[in-house]
C-alpha cells in the first residue's frame, strides 16, 4: 500500500494500483478521479488534476447555486412578486397603503362617555376633545391624550396599613390618622399642564389639610363620630381651596377617616384615662339627676304653700284651724300612743292594746244586759 496515491500518480512519477495497467496511454494519469474537481477541468481531455478552488465550491453549493435554479422558492432565484396587468411592481402601492392606514388610524379616536382627551400640536396644547368620534390630524403632527374625568380615584394616607401617622391635636395630644380622599378630574387641560404629578399634589394637600383641621380640635373630638364628621368636611373644604389656587383642574368629593387611635405606646394609660372620664360621667349625670329630682319636689311644694297661703289670707282662723287638724291627723296616724287630755278620763289610754284584746275575745263574751233595764 506504500507509495500508491489515490488521486493517481504523484509528482515523483509513481505509478496507482496494478488495476489501472490497461489505460494503455502515458497521457492519462492513473489513479481515481478527485471528487473535489469540477468535470470537464483540467489539461488534455479534460482530465486534468488541480486542486480545489474555494470559491467555486460556495458558488456551486450557495443559495444562489445550481442546486437551487428554477426551484420558484421565494429564497431562490426564480422567485418574483406578482405584477400588475400593466406591468409594474405592486411594492409602491404596498407602501403607500400601510402609511395611509397609519395615517387613519392616529386621526380616528374613539372616546368613551367618561372621557376626555387633550390634543397637542407639535407638543403644543390645543384643545380639548369630549366623549364620541373625533378627528384629528395624524401623528405627528397632533397627538392624543385620553384621561378617564369621571371616575372615582382614591388616595389612602398612609399608604401602607402597618405605617403609623402622628398628629398633634389642639390640647397638645398625639393621634394616629388614616383617611382616604376621594377625588376626579374637574378640568382635563388645568389636570394635565398645571401640575407636574398630580397625585403627589393630592397627597401633599390632603396632609396638610388634616393637620391643620386636628389642630384646631380637641383629643376626645377626633374620636366622637360628631367630630370626626367636622374635621372631613374641614379637610375637603380647605383641600379645595388649595387646589383652585394651584389651579390643578382637580375635584375633591370626600375625605374619610378610617382610623383615629392613640398612639401605640400609650393606648394601655389611654385607655385608663377613658374608663376613668367615663366614670367621671355616670357620677355627674346621676348627680345632675338628683338635683333635678329634689329642685322638682321643692318647686312642687313652693306651689303647694303659695296656694294654702293665698287661702290663708282669705280666712286666717278657718285656715289655721283646718291646717292643725290636718297636721295632727297626719302625724297620729302613724302612732300606737293616743293622749287624751279630758278631766275625769285616763291620760293615756292604749287604744291598740284594748282593740286588740276586745277583738280576741268578742267570739266567747256574752253580752248581759245592766239590772233594771
């Protein structure tokens, strides 16, 4: 197998396999045909020996080959988009239907029935679009944007249940507040163009409208359901205020406390306190009660008196008589001891002692009638 060369002989003049002793010529190399040749390459005949060319291996085996020729694939070369009957390229047309419905599209704004939109022009605010089907010139030359106005939007402070927000009251007391604002947008331009972030300015309002509005209350208002309903209606008001100041285009509908406690380190001795005011109270009020029950009974009696007096001044000695005899009969009633002053009668006599006795023998006594009758 040494010196034999599958490519047939070599430089040095050695000769292939015995196989190819009946080439009968020379001329021809011996050996097996290089696979990597194109046919038809070489010297005489055709059969010539070079070694590959790398450029004609890609060309012949490329997308562009002849592998791929007349195949009609769209990576081929046979393939062609379709012409129109005149002819020409559908491509221009292609184009100029994509950019006209782009076009359409930015000019066409459909906006609902609680929406709003604000047109810029070059950036420029312009105007301002209601609800419905509404036109504008494409982008970008005019762009829209659409806000929901009359939705309900909630802002909760703190934002965060576990935080803890501290207000001095007026009686020199902390209290932990959180409240919800409830707001929407009255003016769409003022909303959009007037304030950086409007939601921070709602936020930053709203604080210092309840701080303000604690300040001026008492500890045991922020936690009375009364006083709870003056300091919201104090916050929306002095928030709205503020905000048409800014002129932020923004309506505030309501403020709503959630919670109103004492502070955390305190809530045990604040809770003493409470029991100790509510007690305080049940005192005063029976105390009150009492007063008014004995100023009632003296009014009655004063009125009794002015009338026995008005009678008196009519007949002094009837009157006079009338009383005594009222008196004794009253305090009598409510005594066992009767004491007669009679000449020839017992001083004392104990009537409920003989009542008594004469009841308990009446049944067995026989009556006797006195001699002589």
């Amino acid at each position: 197998m040494a010196g034999n060369n599958p490519w047939g002989s070599g430089g040095d003049g050695s000769s292939g396999s015995g196989d190819d002793g009946d080439n009968g010529g020379g001329d021809k190399p011996k050996g097996p045909r290089n696979p990597w040749l194109p046919p038809g390459s070489g010297g005489k005949g055709g059969d010539g020996r070079r070694g590959p060319n790398i450029e004609d291996i890609f060309r012949n085996r490329g997308p562009e080959g002849p592998r791929r020729q007349g195949s009609g694939g769209p990576g081929g070369p046979g393939f062609r988009m379709p012409q129109r009957p005149g002819g020409k390229s559908w491509f221009p047309v292609l184009v100029v239907g994509i950019i006209a419905l782009g076009l359409l599209a930015t000019s066409v704004h459909l906006i609902g029935p609680q929406q709003q939109a604000v047109v810029k022009t070059l950036g420029d605010y312009t105007r301002t679009l209601d609800s419905g089907l509404q036109f504008t010139a494409p982008f970008p030359i005019e762009s829209v944007e659409v806000e929901d106005v009359q939705g309900v939007r909630a802002v909760r402070i703190p934002g965060n249940d576990t935080q803890v927000k501290l207000i001095l009251t007026g009686d020199q007391n902390l209290v932990d507040l959180s409240y919800i604002v409830r707001w929407n947008i009255r003016n769409l331009s003022d909303f959009k163009f007037r304030v950086v972030d409007p939601i921070e300015t709602v936020n930053e309002v709203a604080e210092a409208a309840m701080r303000a509005s604690i300040a001026e209350k008492q500890l045991d208002e922020t936690f009375s359901g009364q006083g709870r309903a003056a300091i919201e209606l104090d916050v929306r008001e002095r928030m709205q205020r503020t905000l048409d100041n800014y002129q932020a285009g923004i309506n505030v509908l309501g403020v709503e406390i959630e919670k109103a406690d004492p502070p955390g380190q305190v809530v045990d001795a604040f809770r003493d306190v409470q029991v100790a005011e509510q007690n305080a109270d049940a005192a005063r009020n029976q105390a009150q009660g009492y007063a008014q029950q004995v100023l009632a009974q003296a009014q009655g009696e004063a009125e009794a008196f002015d009338k026995v007096y008005e009678e008196y001044r009519l007949a002094p000695e009837v009157t006079r008589q009338r009383l005594y005899y009222e008196t004794m009969e009253r305090v009598l009633s409510n005594t066992d001891t009767t004491v007669i002053e009679a000449q020839g009668v017992t001083p004392y006599l104990p009537l409920p002692e003989i009542r008594r006795r004469a009841q308990q023998s009446q049944p067995a006594a026989t009556v006797t009638a006195p001699e002589g009758q």
